[in-house]
C-alpha cells in the first residue's frame, strides 16, 4: 500500500526562504494507521518572530538546547523515504525541508499531497479550509493548535476522512499512476502479501493507475490471491494487467457491500459486471422503492456497525427509507449533533441494489446497533 508522511512544521517566521525550522512532527501512516512517529523542536538558529512566539508559545530559551537541523537531517530522510507528503498547505512544509536540506548540500525529493487542496475538492461546502475551522466543522477533536504534532495530528484525521470520502478514487489513483510511469510491475506475490486479511474493498490498477477491477471480501488478502491464481479467461486477463492492488478496509461487511456496489456503479471498471437488475434508476421517487426494514422501525434510522479499528464506529444513515449515505465515527457527539454527521458522512445513491443490499444485511446479519431518530432519546 501508499506510506504517507503527515507532516507539520513550525517556523521562526521572517522573511521567505530566511525561515527557520523551530518544530517539526512527523507521523508515518499505511492508510490503516500510524506505523512510525518522529516529533522534536530544532533550534533554528536564528530569533523567532514575536508574533510567532505568541502564536506558538515557543520561545528561543526552550529551544537553546534542541538539536540543530542537521541533528535530525537524517531521521527526516528515513522516516519520509517512499512516502507521499501530507500537509495542510504542503508547498509551505515541502518548500522550508528542501530549503533547509539545501543548506546542507542535500536535495529532498518527496511526492507531496496538500490537504487544503484535497479539502476544497471532497468538502467544498465547508465555509473555511483553513486547518482550525475545518477540523471544528467536521467534529475532529484536536488539542495543542499551532504546535507542530498537535497540527500534524489533525491533519492526520482530516486525511482519513479525505480517503474515505475519495469516491473517484482520484487521491490513489494519480499517485498510482506517478509512481507506475516506466516500472516494472511488482510480483503479484509482493503485491498479496501487503494485503490485509480484513474486511473491505479491493482496487486492482493498471499501468495508468485506472482501476480495471474492484470488489469487496470479508478477507482482502485470500481474495487477491484467488485473483491472481485463478484460471480463467478473466483472470489471466487480470493477471496481466493488474500492476498495483489498493484497498480500503470497512470494518462493516454491509459497509463493504455498499462501497462495492456504488464504486462498480460509478467507475464502472472493466472487468466488473454491471449487474441489470441493479443498475441506476431515474430520481423519480416513484420509481424505486425505500429500504424495506424489520417491523417496528421508522423511517430515519443510524445503523451503527464496526469501525476500521478499536472505538470507532461506521454509521449508515437511511431518511425516510432511503438510503443517504455513510461514514465512520468515533466520539458520541459526532453523531448526535446531525450537522456534524452529515459533513461526516459520504453521500451515495440510493439505488435498486442498495436499497436490497441494506434490507437483506439486516434480516441475516446483525449490526452494533440501530439509532431510530424518530422514536426520541
């Protein structure tokens, strides 16, 4: 999978490329979660604006004995190795590391992905992008603003409601594409081991990053390597042409099944069928009916199911029968307060399928639970 490298970092303020690095976090993250973290204030060497100072509440006596940037040059250059950059603003973040690795006689190459741009695309209803109030919006709880790892932990949130709310996939595949121009393809025996054995979506990608194939499966890892074993006329075409698999875990199976059937609606990749009965039907509400649900339940329900990983939650919002969308949770509130959930969750189409999807799941399966909104507290 993609390795991204949260980063945020403070600086002395001061005129531009004359800034220096005051502090600086950095989280590695797989997609799923953070596997390596490196957070350290640098002494920059030079006196930090008194705005800065007031803003940050770091001052030149904490940082007299703090390394100096050519102190921790090197853990920045192997915790970011084989990574896309991830900053809210990264042209500011990006631009201040290769300025200071230049001054070491050092040039830093990193991909990069900025959150602000990303942000405008996937919530543009938000009425600010600025880091603060997006992440206020969105019910994202944050401690320690303008601190370098308290930033660097919003932006990290920000980013993995950004992925899941990445209908088109568009994050993943650009960086697929950029990173496939002129490789070879890896084994597809490399590519099932980095599989998770969980529940969720998988992507397969051809050489220009567009998705060829996707499914879901309660064991991503087993199922890609059934694709990549199988026989078939489909599978050997398959075979071929698949140079990178991405995936998306759920937590949630019905979460997956939605995911799979909105995805294969939308992106309509190549090898995936479009199953007749379940195509789209025109928005007349007369021409397709409201989730049939279990007796005793309103209209406007929450179904609540398993989050990714430990206390989170997916939430399944269905008004007035019809499906709206979903999304994942992890504190009460965001779910209590509806402005926050929907900004939270991603919209979908209620369609034939998933309307069938959601009522077959809960005759045979169970969920976490069912807020029925109708029925009061």
């Amino acid at each position: 999978m993609h390795m991204y490298a949260i980063l945020d970092i403070e600086t002395t303020g001061g005129k531009f490329n004359e800034e220096g690095i005051t502090e600086i976090a950095i989280h590695k993250f797989d997609g799923d979660r953070v596997v390596d973290q490196f957070i350290s204030l640098v002494n920059p060497e030079r006196e930090i604006q008194p705005f800065v100072v007031n803003l940050t509440g770091i001052n030149n006596q904490m940082l007299r004995r703090a390394p100096k940037f050519h102190e921790v040059a090197r853990r920045i250059v192997e915790i970011t190795e084989d990574t896309v950059l991830v900053a809210h603003n990264a042209q500011f973040d990006y631009r201040i590391l290769r300025t200071e690795f230049k001054r070491l006689g050092y040039n830093f190459e990193r991909k990069t992905l900025c959150t602000v741009d990303l942000s405008k695309k996937l919530i543009p209803e938000a009425e600010s992008h600025s880091l603060g109030k997006l992440v206020r919006s969105l019910g994202i709880a944050v401690s320690d603003r303008h601190r370098a790892n308290g930033d660097a932990l919003a932006t990290l949130k920000l980013f993995k409601l950004l992925l899941s709310k990445d209908t088109d996939k568009r994050i993943i595949r650009e960086i697929v594409r950029t990173e496939s121009q002129g490789e070879l393809s890896p084994r597809q025996l490399d590519m099932v081991e980095q599989m998770p054995a969980d529940t969720g979506v998988y992507y397969l990608h051809n050489k220009e990053g567009e998705i060829i194939y996707l499914g879901k499966s309660r064991n991503i890892k087993k199922r890609v390597n059934q694709h990549f074993t199988n026989n078939g006329d489909k599978g050997r075409a398959l075979q071929k042409e698949t140079r990178k698999v991405t995936f998306e875990k759920t937590g949630s199976e019905l979460v997956a099944l939605l995911k799979e059937h909105e995805e294969r609606l939308r992106l309509k990749p190549k090898y995936n069928q479009l199953p007749s009965r379940q195509r789209r039907y025109p928005g007349r509400a007369g021409s397709i009916q409201p989730v049939a649900l279990p007796n005793g339940l309103g209209k406007d329900l929450i179904i609540v199911d398993k989050g990714r990983q430990l206390g989170e939650y997916s939430a399944i919002v269905l008004m007035d029968g019809f499906f709206k969308g979903l999304g994942y949770y992890d504190l009460n509130h965001q779910i209590d307060n509806i402005h926050i959930l929907e900004s939270l969750i991603t919209p979908m189409e209620h369609t034939h399928g998933s309307s069938q999807i959601i009522s077959i799941y809960l005759q045979k399966k169970k969920v976490v639970k069912i807020i029925d909104l109708n029925s009061g507290p």
